[in-house]
C-alpha cells in the first residue's frame, strides 16, 4: 500500500470519528437550549447555587467562586464518599468512572494518552480534590484553576463538558438509586458545568499570556522564534508527514532559510574519538550538563571575581542575581534552573509540563535543606526584568501565573517522593523468589489478554522476557534514587524502541497489567501506589520520546524502503535535510537514523540515505552537499561500513565524484572530494586509507577515488619518507 493511500485511509478513519462526536455535541448543545429555558429564579432555587452558575447552563464568560446553596456542598461529599464506599476500591470507582465516560463517547478517547488504569485514579483523584474544597469557595478557584492549567492543550468544548456531565450524573444515578436525590443531582451538575466553563475560560483567557511568555523567553534566552518553535514543537520532523511541500520554494522564504547545515547544527551530536566522549557508532548520545547545572554558589562567585562581563541570557542573569540577592548556596535552584527551558516551551501542553515537574519534583527531593519556591519566583522576575526591554505589568502578571502554576505542581509533591521511595524499597525487598517469578510469568500473560497485537513485539526467549520483567522492577524504585540518570536512560530506551518501531498505545495496557500484578503480591496501598506513580511517570517519558522520535524517516527505515525515504526526505527543506537523516534529537539523546538503518539491515534504506547526503543540489546561487556534515556525524562511517555493509562502499566512494554534463572536446570536468579520505576534523592524517587496506577488497581500491588517493599521498608524501627511511640500507649495501 502506497503512503497516499495509507493517508486517505487515516483521513477517513479521521472523518468519521469526528462526524460521530460532530452528532454527539449537537445532540447536547440542543438538549442544552432545551435546558436553557428555565428562568434564572428556577434554576437557583434546583441548583441551590449563589450567583451565575446553575445545574442547567455551562458558564464559560466568567471565572469566579462557586458559592452553593445551603447544605448542597455536604450533600455532594456524602453522595461521593458513599458511591467510593460502594465500590471495592478507589481504583474500581474511577475505572467505573471511566468505562462511564468512554460508553458515553467513544470519540473522546483519542483525548486520553494515559494508560488506563492511571487515568482512571487521575479522573478519581481530580474529582476527590474540587469536591473536597466545594465548602471553600476561594481554595475551590485554586483546585480548578490548576485543573484547567493542565488541561490547557486540550479542546475543552461546551458539548463535551455536557457530555462529561451527563456520564458522571447517569453512573452515580444508576449506582445509588434513590439515594441520589434531585437535589445532589443538581449539586454535581452545577460544580461540574463550573469547572467545564473553568476549563473552556482558562484556555480562552489565557492564550494572550502564552504569546507574552512566548516572545519575551525568547529575547531572554537570546533564541530566534523558529528556534522556539521548533523547541515547542518537539517532533518537527513527524510533523511533516504526509504534507505535500514546494520544492521551488524550499528553503528560500523567512530569515535563515535555505542555509546548508553547518557543523555548528551537529555539534550537540557530533562522533569524536576521545574516549569517554565518543557516541557508540550508532549514534546515542548524552548531552553536556546545561552551566544552569553547576552549584549555583561557589561557580558564580569565582566567576564575579574574574569574569567581569555583563551576563547576556536568562542562566548567566539567574545565577548573578542569585549571588547578588544571597541565594547562591541554595543548590536546588540549579535543578530548577535545568528545567526551566522545558518548562516554559510546554507551558500549554499539559502532559510534557507535568511530567518536567514530576521528573524536577524527584531531583529537588534529594535536597536536605529547606525549599522556598518563593525565592526562585524573585530570581526569576529580577533576571526576566533585565533582559527583556519592553517589560511591563502584563509581563509581570505571565510569568508570576506561570511560575504560581508551576509552583502547585511541585508542591503537591513535595515530601511525597522520599515516603513513596521507602514504601516501594521495603516492598520490592520483600518479595521472595517465587514471588519474582509470579511478577514475571503475570505480567506478559495479564498484558496478552489486554492486548493481544502486544505478543507480536515479545518474540525473545523466556530468558530474555524474564529480564526485561525484572529490569521493569527495578527501574520503578532506580526512578526515585536516581532520577536524572533514569531520564537519560529512558530516553535512549525510548529512542531504540523507534528504530523497533513499536507502537505507542501498547503502553497503556502494559502498565495496567503491570499495576494488577502488582495488586496480587500487596495490600499496602502507599507501595502500589508508588509503583503505580513511578511506573505511569516512566511510561510518559517513552511515550514522548517515542512519538519524538517517530519521523518519516524512521519509519521509511523500518520498513526498508528506499522509495518511502527518498519521499520522506523530500519533505524536508533543503537546509535541513541532512539533518533530517543523520541526526534524531529528543532531549539529551540523538540516534543517526543512518547508523540505525545500517545496524538493522536496512540497507535499501542506507543506500538511499547515501545517495541523498552525496548530491549536489543547488537553489538559486546556494548550493547543498552533505559530504562535510556526513563525516563530521560519523567520522568513522567508513569503517563502519566495511564491517557491517560493505555492498555501500562503492555508494559512498561514487558520491564523492562528481561530474559535469557537459563535455567540451570530447572531454569533461570531474571534481574528487577526498578531504575527508586524506584528513580528520583535527587536520591530521585519516584513518580512510588503513581501513581500505584492512578490509582487502582488491575491488574496492581500484575505485578511482581511492586510486587518487593513493597515488597523491605517495607521490607527495610517502614517497620522499620512504626513501629517506630506506637511505641507510642502499649505503650499506
């Protein structure tokens, strides 16, 4: 099947789930203009409510305090503790509470990205925490407002909020019974239209301070608006897919277009042949620690003393005012500081800012001393100040929101990671052998029965599934001792699992399974519960890298396909193309989708990667050859290929030629590029020629490219050497 076809498919998969939820909102926006009829004294006198929220009417103008009528508050918390009493456990009641909503539309699943069995405990915790806070009206506006900051990439509609409520009413009405009055049934409908309207006012109000934090990070951070963008939107390159692209005007239009990739572009993922420093030939790599990262105290005060120039971004300025305004010692600020990039370029992209704060929350846990988020705020708005030259009360209002947000995430789980961590040690050290071995035999067979497409990826040997089943184990607790290093482990995990292209939403139901196994061996609900969080928060991160990761490009490798790829390269600007097929960045982490696809066999792939990197384009008076960034990615892809590819060689050696159309007297210019076959990145003499010899293809050195090579470095270098060296013996003769 052709890529096209496989669009148009997608595209009307797409078309009729969207008409089916089109129907479904209809449908409610009508039941609510039959609704709207009430008088507004009728709806106060059923809703109980103070003020312009009702059970009838989702208000989405306003943002203000709920204030329910007499004794409505109570009434809802005893219906929602009796209805949690009634179920078997917490975990039942939100999976019930979300069987409910998926029945009620099944078109909305696609807004769930969380494994089920996380996302039921999600729902059940969101409800728990307005409906706790319904008797305080101004901690109820904190509780939804956070909610509605989280949901902020979300298209929160008004028939959604109606179908929302409707499913929740329906389930408490068919599980209480009469115990669920007309007078709760009011309660909950009106404390759920608030916190829909909530949801649907914070997006709409707050698009204008995501602009403002957008363009002023952006001047203090010193990055051009494509960069941000690019930033924000993590998986560029997958972006691209399936979009139809001008080749007359690639790279031509808007500041920077159309300039070749420089090394400078490949520095971050750039082979070198220090140990210790060196990429595996695939190309993983860690990144260098961000200057945010050093102790914030004894580097800023070394540096004051010798370094006298005015800091020009947002890290240099953060940790001169923390020296200047006594916080230089707090070290916590540095992992704040790590973080804060990220955080700010996902402010509105709910699942990436949480999971930030999450990975920030366990770093700042290792700290012994006290946190006072406070402190970061006043750094913060002091360096932004400095920077950003048309700073004003809008500014100041951004980012004192943004940071308060942030700010709540981070404290509600401040202290809870050292108690998680204890709880899930004494339970993992608990286990004995033939409770290891039920985690390992339960898991795949509980995975299996929940998705059953999941045996086509677990083809090893039962060794094997052992391990990763162990290794899973162990991973949960190593995310609380050392979270910095797990992320950069999951990450490169992540990124391998794109090259074994396997699909996302198979996620979910492993963790699901693995949380029911784990539900088997204890009753101790602090240590499943921190299974449970440790687990979903490392399920998060692979699925981003992941669906990072998965670019046209790696899909095309997947398959082997040199035909998918030369399309999925023609989609990339001419500037940008090289580094569309060398370089695969999430996070820290980068993988050569070149080296991947030699490393798996895909060489159809490969060679069309070659062959791509290795001609010549031109645009106007620019011209466009991957040669210099090739060599300067994988130094050494010439030995690479005479051990796992050598059916390349003569691809890469005919790259390296060009020549002219055009022949005058029966003759025509050729041009050889044999810096890289002659010289290393640091001018000394390459490894080329001693690769070629050891591989011993007397086909391969017959290649004109490497004739010339040999006969100049001879002819110009070895020869006079070599008759020197040999002098002494022609004497002694």
């Amino acid at each position: 099947m052709s890529i096209e076809e496989e669009d148009v498919q997608e595209l009307a998969g797409e078309a009729e789930v969207m008409e089916g939820e089109e129907a479904l909102e209809e449908e409610a926006l009508e039941g609510e203009q039959d609704e709207t009829q009430a008088t507004p004294e009728e709806e106060q006198q059923t809703s109980g409510t103070q003020g312009t929220y009702s059970a009838k009417v989702v208000n989405d103008q306003i943002f203000e305090e709920l204030v329910l009528g007499p004794g409505i508050a109570e009434e809802v918390q005893n219906v929602w503790r009796t209805f949690i009493s009634s179920a078997e456990s917490r975990e039942a009641a939100g999976e019930a509470i979300y069987a409910a909503l998926f029945d009620a539309a099944p078109s909305l699943q696609s807004l769930f990205k969380t494994p089920r069995a996380v996302m039921a405990m999600r729902f059940m915790n969101g409800l728990n925490q307005i409906i706790c806070a319904l008797t305080d009206p101004k901690e109820l506006k904190v509780v939804v407002e956070t909610l509605g900051f989280q949901h902020l990439d979300l298209e929160v509609t008004i028939p959604r909020v109606i179908i929302f409520r409707d499913a929740i009413v329906d389930l408490l009405q068919v599980e209480l019974g009469s115990r669920f009055t007309s007078k709760t049934r009011d309660g909950w409908c009106t404390f759920l239209n608030y916190a829909g309207g909530a949801y649907i006012y914070v997006r709409v109000t707050y698009a204008e301070r995501l602009r403002i934090l957008a363009t002023s990070w952006a001047m203090a951070t010193k990055k051009s608006q494509d960069e941000l963008d690019e930033q924000v939107n993590a998986e560029g390159v997958a972006e691209a897919e399936g979009r139809e692209v001008d080749g007359e005007n690639l790279g031509t239009s808007g500041e920077g277009a159309g300039q070749p990739v420089t090394a400078a572009v490949l520095a971050s993922a750039k082979d070198t042949k220090t140990k210790g420093k060196g990429m595996g030939w695939l190309g993983f790599k860690k990144g260098a620690a961000l200057a945010g990262q050093e102790v914030l105290g004894s580097s800023a005060e070394k540096e004051g003393s010798t370094n006298t120039s005015v800091p020009t971004t947002y890290d240099e300025m953060f940790q001169f005012n923390s020296a200047v305004m006594g916080f230089g010692t707090h070290t916590w600020m540095s992992e704040v500081l790590a973080s804060f990039d990220t955080i700010v370029c996902n402010v509105s992209n709910s699942y990436r800012l949480q999971e930030e704060c999450d990975v920030l929350s366990l770093r700042m846990a290792k700290y012994k001393g006290a946190i006072n988020l406070a402190e970061y705020k006043a750094v913060m708005l002091a360096s932004l100040r400095s920077l950003v030259k048309d700073w004003s009360s809008q500014h100041e209002i951004a980012w004192s929101w943004l940071w308060e947000n942030v700010e709540r995430m981070i404290k509600a789980l401040m202290g809870k990671p050292a108690v998680q961590e204890r709880a899930l040690a004494s339970f993992l050290s608990s286990l004995d052998d033939g409770a290891l071995g039920l985690v390992r035999r339960e898991v795949y067979a509980q995975f299996f029965a929940l998705a059953p497409a999941g045996q086509d990826f677990f083809k090893q040997s039962t060794t094997r599934l052992h391990f990763i089943a162990d290794k899973l184990v162990s991973m949960t607790l190593e995310m609380y001792k050392e979270p910095k290093k797990m992320v950069e482990d999951i990450s490169a995990l992540g990124l391998r699992h794109v090259g074994y292209g396997i699909p996302t939403d198979l996620f979910g139901p492993f963790v699901t399974a693995c949380v029911k196994v784990i539900r088997m061996l204890t009753d101790d609900d602090a240590a499943e519960e921190s299974f449970r969080w440790s687990l979903n928060l490392i399920s998060r991160i692979l699925t981003r890298v992941i669906n990072e990761g998965s670019t046209i490009v790696m899909k095309a490798i997947n398959v082997n396909s040199g035909k998918m790829l030369k399309k999925a390269v023609a989609c990339a600007p001419r500037g940008k193309r090289a580094l569309w097929v060398l370089n695969v960045q999430v996070g820290t982490q980068s993988i050569s989708p070149l080296m991947w696809a030699i490393e798996t066999g895909s060489l159809d792939a490969a060679r069309a990667i070659i062959i791509d990197l290795l001609t010549i384009r031109a645009d106007r008076d620019r011209y466009y050859y991957g040669m210099d960034i090739l060599f300067e990615r994988h130094w050494n892809i010439i030995q690479r290929l005479c051990l796992d590819a050598p059916g390349l060689l003569p691809t890469l050696l005919d790259g390296l030629i060009w020549r002219s159309r055009i022949t005058e007297n029966g003759q025509r210019r050729v041009n050889y590029y044999i810096k890289h076959l002659v010289v290393d990145s640091d001018w000394g003499f390459a490894k080329a020629i001693e690769w070629f010899t050891e591989f011993g293809d007397p086909k391969i050195v017959c290649h004109p490219i490497l004739s010339l090579v040999t006969d100049m470095v001879w002819g110009r270098v070895a020869y006079r050497t070599f008759l020197y060296g040999k002098a002494w013996f022609l004497f002694t003769l």
